[in-house]
C-alpha cells in the first residue's frame, strides 16, 4: 500500500510539473507575442526571416478601426434595409424608396471614398465615415415623418459606401501578413454584434448608443496609424518607417524596418512599372482583370445567393406554418453566430475553402426548405427540422457573407487596391438594387419553393467556383497570389 501511495504521488508530482510548465510556456507566449517578418531577396530567391516585434497593437488598432461597423449594425437595426439584399427587420419592398436611396447613395460614395482615401490618405476616409454616420444622427432626433427616414437612409448609404471599402483597405494594409484575415473578419463580428443591440434596447436607446459610440470613434482616432502601404504610395518613406515602427513595437534602427518598407518600396515600383495607373489602363492588364473577374463573380453571388428571402425570416416561417418571432432572434443570433464561426476559423483555413463550406451549408439548408414550403407536399414528421435548417442557413451565410470583401482586398497591390475594390462596392450596389426591386415578381411568378430550389442551385455552382477558381490567399503575398492568377487562366474574356 505506502509503494502504491508513493506512486501516485510521484505521478501527482509529474503531472503538476508538466501543468506548470506549460502554463510558463503559455504566458511567455503571450507575454513576446513574437511574429516573423519575410523579405524576398529576389523573385526567385529565399526569404531572410527576422524575428521581432509584437502583434498586440495592431489587434487593438484594427478593433478600434472595426468600431464603426458595430455603429452601423446598431443604426441598421432602425433602417428598412440593411448591408445585405435580406433585412431581418422589414422586406425590402416595405420602404422601396428608402432602399433605393440608400443604396444609390452607397454606389455614388464608395468610388469617391476610394479617391479620397489615394489622395489624402486612409485616415482622412476614416474620419469622413464617422462624419457621415454623425449626420446620420439628426433625422432620429426629428419628428418620424417620411422625408426624415429619406435623409436617415441616404446618409447611412454614404456612410455604408466608405465602410465596406476604406475600413477593410486600412486594416489589411496595418496587419501583419498572418494575423491579417482574423483583423479584416473583425468587420463581420461588429457589424452583427450591433445587429443584436436590437434584442437587449429599445430605439430610445439605440439612439443614444449611436450618440456615445460615435464620440468614441472620434477621440480613438488620436491612436490610429496611417497606412505605412499609403505613405510609401506617396513617398513618404521616413513616415512609413515611423508608423510600422509604432504597429509592430519596435525600435527607429531595427532591420526588421527597413525590410518592410524595402518591400512596400518594390511593390509599388513593380505596380508603377505598367505605366499611368488608370482604371481602364488597371483592367487592361491581364492578371489584374483576372481578379476584378473572381471580384464581380463573388460580389453578384452575394448579392444574389438568397438572402432576400432568409433573412426575412417571418416569410418563411409563415410559409412553414410556424409561430411568428416577433424579436428575430433566430435569424440575428444565428447571423452573429456565422461570424464568430469565421472569426475562429480564418486563421486555420484558406479564404477558398472557408467560403465553399459555407455555400455548402447554404445549399443544404435551402434544399431542405424547398421541400418543406412545396406547396403540392405536405411533411408530416420532423417539424422541428425546417426551423434547425433555417438557423443552420443563416449561421452559412454568416460565415460566408464578409470573405468576399476579405479576399478581394488580399489580392489587389495596395496601388491599385482602392480603384478596384470602390469599383466592386459600386457594381455591387447595382446589381442589388435591380433584385430587391425584381425579386417580388420573380417569387410570385416561381413561387417560394422554387425560389429555395433556384438559390440552392446559385450556392452550388459558388462553392465549386469558389473552390476551383479562387487562389489560396491565406499567408500568401499579393505577388504570390499574383503567380496563382498567371498559370490559371480564368474565363478568357
């Protein structure tokens, strides 16, 4: 019996010590959060790796750079539309001219914003967006009258405009290379966490959030970073050193420094090097035309992948013979749930197969409510199963509906990054303002069943495009994506 005490004890012993040890381990990780910085000696040749700095101010920087989104998804909760073609608050065509203005608005801004923020810098575009959803503030404290929500809904778009555009741009180009997918996703956890203010507040209140949210923007941006990517754009060299200096933690004389800004440095002349950087002159080069062409393929499945209808989660459920849910909480918590999802997942897998797995969920889910709002057939079992198929399409969409946006701005050069991406934001808004305006004579000509049939087959083909047309993004270069484009041509047109 004392051997077989002693034995135990001795394990106890290890296994404390191996606890210990590991806990050390943990902490001193967190405590260097040390990240290596790669720069290419040649196109061709190996890469130096130097090991310094911290990531921690770059998380804080980029959440600070994130909180407008969680503003929008507040005053969203007040609009008759949202960022989305669906609404989980009204149907699009409650308010058609609410819908129109604003998205109008956003189509005419996000170029403009996008020439702002290549001219005068990424701060300035930040500081216009807080401006405009400042302004959005003074319709909700005048009189409801229907020319107030007009005004209310043209800001928002203004303001919509630069959200979807500037914010990613800034934070993609103040990240390191592999925390940079976690930083841009951040965009989709704020917008859906303000979605939920919705459940917990009243509109009362939801006001004077906005109030307080925006004063906080506005006294953040004193700690806020220029882009070093846009002040070598401009040939500010020093400043570029200066701001990856403060990003990354590291003293003025650290190598590490002088690497990065080298690269940027080789970037912009390698970009520089096709001649007048001119939208018609960009989309004549061939790679980049290329990427402009996987843009408008994920851009217009966004907007057409079935939102509208899921979204709007009492038309199904009415469809389904289901209990109304006055607060939607279904559709709002399980829209908030897809975005964590993708926030924890982005780090780990590759942009193409984290958004092909989400269209797979889409069309699964939508086949099964297809079967169920068939008119011509009645289930009788498992009634259960349409509204967990309902929450499980809405945790896809979630997971999938920012990976456009975010792989769209890895793959363009910070030179021609803003150019393109307002031209995607504008062809998208476009293309949205012509379904929500059609969809109602679509669904009363196919009816809903049919529309969940047709969705289903939209999703299909965007997960295998998805899978088999987008290069691997994740922990890649912008000239190693580049690369990808050039051995696999995509639709010669």
């Amino acid at each position: 019996m004392l051997y077989k005490n002693n034995d135990a004890n001795f394990i106890a012993f290890r296994v404390v010590l191996v606890f210990r040890a590991v806990i050390l381990y943990a902490l001193e990780k967190l405590r260097k959060m040390v990240y290596t910085v790669k720069t290419t000696e040649s196109d061709q040749g190996p890469c130096k790796e130097v090991k310094s700095g911290s990531i921690w101010k770059e998380f804080v920087i980029s959440f600070i750079a994130s909180i407008p989104f969680f503003t929008h998804g507040v005053e969203t909760t007040i609009l008759s539309t949202s960022a989305h073609a669906g609404h989980f608050i009204t149907s699009p065509d409650d308010e058609p001219w609410n819908a129109t203005a604003m998205l109008i608005a956003a189509g005419i801004s996000a170029p403009v914003y996008c020439y702002v923020i290549d001219k005068f810098g990424r701060k300035i575009g930040i500081f216009i967006i807080s401006l405009m959803q400042g302004a959005s503030l003074v319709p909700l404290f005048l009189p409801p009258k229907d020319i107030n929500m007009l005004i209310l809904h043209i800001f928002a778009g203004i303001s919509s405009g630069g959200l979807f555009t500037v914010l990613p741009i800034y934070v993609r180009e103040i990240s390191s290379t592999n925390i940079r997918g976690v930083t841009i996703s951040l965009m989709m956890v704020m917008t859906t966490a303000g979605y939920l203010m919705k459940l917990v507040t009243g509109v009362e209140t939801l006001m004077y959030s906005m109030t307080a949210l925006l004063i906080v923007q506005f006294v953040l941006m004193v700690v806020m970073v220029e882009s070093p990517s846009y002040l070598v754009m401009v040939g500010k060299m020093e400043s570029a050193t200066e701001a990856i200096s403060k990003l990354r933690c590291l003293s003025y004389e650290n190598p590490a420094l002088s690497n990065e800004v080298i690269h940027l440095r080789d970037e912009r002349d390698r970009v520089r090097a096709n001649g007048k950087l001119s939208l018609l002159q960009i989309l004549r080069n061939r790679i980049w035309w290329d990427a402009t062409k996987i843009g408008f393929v994920l851009y217009t499945i966004h907007v057409i992948c079935g939102s509208i209808v899921f979204l709007d989660q009492d038309k199904v459920l009415l469809q389904l013979k289901m209990d109304m849910d006055p607060e939607k909480v279904l559709v709002v918590a399980s829209l908030c749930g897809g975005s964590l999802l993708c926030l924890s997942m982005v780090k780990f897998i590759d942009r193409k197969y984290l958004l092909t797995f989400g269209y797979a969920i889409m069309v699964l889910s939508m086949g099964v409510l297809g079967v169920y709002t068939q008119t011509e057939l009645t289930v009788r079992s498992l009634h259960w199963l349409p509204v967990v198929a309902l929450s499980i399409l809405v945790i896809g969409y979630g997971l999938a509906w920012g990976l456009p946006i975010i792989i769209m701005v890895e793959m363009y050069n910070f030179e021609i990054r803003a150019k393109l991406l307002g031209l995607l934001y504008t062809y998208s808004q476009i293309i949205k303002l012509a379904h929500i305006h059609s969809f109602k004579y679509i669904e009363e000509y196919m009816g809903i069943y049919t529309v969940f049939y047709l969705f289903a087959c939209i999703n299909l083909f965007a997960g295998v495009y998805t899978l088999f047309g987008i290069p691997n993004i994740k922990d890649k270069s912008v000239k190693q994506i580049e690369r990808q484009l050039k051995r696999v041509p995509i639709l010669k047109l």
